[in-house]
C-alpha cells in the first residue's frame, strides 16, 4: 500500500485512539508515532479522555433543548448521496432495501452520507457493498472528537459537583456572643405574677441584654425604660423596651463598668434621666465581677 503524506498521517490520529485503522495503515502510522511528539501527545490525550468517560456522570440535555435539535433535524433535507454506477443487478450505494413478500414492492429509504468523493465502490452480492476507508476515518476522527467533548463536560461538571462546597455559617449575634461568653453574669429576678426577667452581662464584650418571659405591658402612655447604674455617671439610659412579653433586648450603651441595671416605668418616648419613682427591677451585679 502506498504510504499517506504526512499530513494524512496526522489525521489519523482520532482513528488510531479508538483502533478504528486497518493492519497496514496502523503499521505506518505508528511507524509514525514513534518520532512524532505531536502525534504522541495527541493520542494519549484521547485515549486519557475515553478512559475517563465511563466514569463520567450521565448528563441529559433539558428536554426543550432535546426537542428544538430533533425538530430542527427532522426540519433538514437529507445530504445528495454520491455513488458509482451500479453493477448489473446491484443496488446504489447509499440506499437500504427493506424485504417485503413477493406481493408488495421494494421500500427503497434514502440513507445521508457525508458528501466526500467515493471510489468506485466493491460490490458482494446484490445487497452489500463496502464503504470507502475514507468514510471509516472521518466516522473514528468524529466519534473521537465526540469522546473528548464529552468527557472535558462531564468532567468540569462533577469537578463543580464534588467541589460545591456548603456556604460558610453565619457568624454569631451579638446576643449569641453575649450569652455564650466565658465571663457571662447573669441576674434575674421573678415577679410575683409569675413574670420573670433576666440580665445577662460580658465584661469582656462591654455588652449586655436582658431576657424577659410573660412581662405584662406597661400602663396606657408609658414604657419601660432600662438604665445602667454607672459608678461614675449615675443612672445612664440604656434603651426603651419594646411592649413584648417575651423577648430578648440589647441594652445600649457600656455595661462593664455598670455596678446594676434598673427597670423604671417611664412617659412614652423615655426619658433622660428616670422621672418617676416606678422602680420595677433593680438588677445588682457582683463587685467581684466587675
């Protein structure tokens, strides 16, 4: 057989990967391989990605996506079909002859085929005739490129997949942080109607809140006004309470040098220094804590 030119034998790069070359081709084109780093790199790549597509996740294209390809592909004139003159009492090549009863006549199907020029085809027989090596190479070169698209996809897909890490927890409240702090003093208090309130103090953190549980609401145009006992300053505002039973509220202001934290019913809006003599709590830390 004559030998291809070189760039012949670069194309057959694709049917070599998947053993889709006959005997003498095969034996020139690796007589190729050997001194061709090209060809070499090539070949190991695709054979890289064969091996690797079994493994790969099945991947389906959506079915709308499924639906516009089979309808535009149904939409398509079948390709010319080129063959050799028939022999006497043989078919064209290109067409498949479905046997029916003597009856009916022959359905004759149309068959596409690339449009590559073809040898003159051999024929065996009425019914069989050999494709041309040509059509076998582009067939291999095209199901090789196909390999290695699908493996490069599927790869990147479980690669996304198995690297798809869960987002990052949020970061504690300050509440949380409070609570859960190494220092955390607590003082609560239960009042004679079964109400009961908790202050919870960090030093470290210079924050602290208090937790209420079935606190009744104020009286009519009132509120609940919270104050550090301050060593230094007096009674300092730490925030008006909002009328809920049940909750848990930040006091503003520095608690670490607060020797208590009071609870006085005050005019709606606050005020800026407690104005009546409605004490409701008083919860005195421990010096030693402070």
């Amino acid at each position: 057989m004559t030998n291809p030119a070189p760039a012949d034998v670069h194309a057959l790069v694709g049917a070599y990967a998947i053993d889709a070359l006959d005997g003498d081709e095969r034996t020139d084109f690796e007589a190729h391989l050997a001194a061709c780093g090209e060809c070499q790199a090539e070949v190991a790549s695709l054979r890289e990605a064969a091996s690797a597509l079994p493994a790969t996740t099945e991947l389906r294209a959506p079915a709308q996506v499924r639906a516009r390809l089979l309808a535009s592909l149904g939409a398509q004139d079948p390709a010319p079909v080129r063959t050799a003159a028939p022999a006497a009492g043989a078919r064209a090549a290109g067409t498949t002859v479905a046997s029916t009863p003597a009856a009916t006549a022959p359905v004759v199907q149309p068959v596409a085929t690339h449009e590559v020029p073809l040898p003159a085809a051999t024929a065996f027989g009425d019914d069989v005739v050999v494709l041309p090596k040509r059509k076998v190479r582009l067939a291999a070169l095209a199901v090789a490129a196909s390999i290695v698209a699908a493996a490069a996809v599927g790869s990147t897909i479980v690669d996304e997949l198995q690297h798809d890490d869960p987002p990052p927890a949020a970061a504690p409240s300050l509440a949380d942080r409070i609570l859960a702090a190494e220092d955390a003093e607590e003082v609560a208090i239960t009042f004679d109607d079964g109400a009961k309130a908790t202050v919870v103090r960090s030093s470290a953190l210079g924050r602290a809140l208090i937790v209420t549980e079935n606190m009744p609401a104020p009286p009519p145009d009132s509120v609940y006004q919270l104050w550090f006992e301050d060593k230094e300053e007096g009674m300092v505002s730490a925030g008006v309470m909002p009328t809920v039973s049940d909750q848990t509220f930040l006091l503003q202001g520095r608690a670490q040098d607060a020797n208590a934290v009071g609870i006085t019913v005050e005019p709606a809006g606050g005020s800026v220094l407690p104005s009546t003599q409605q004490t409701v709590a008083l919860f005195e830390f421990d010096p030693a804590g402070a």
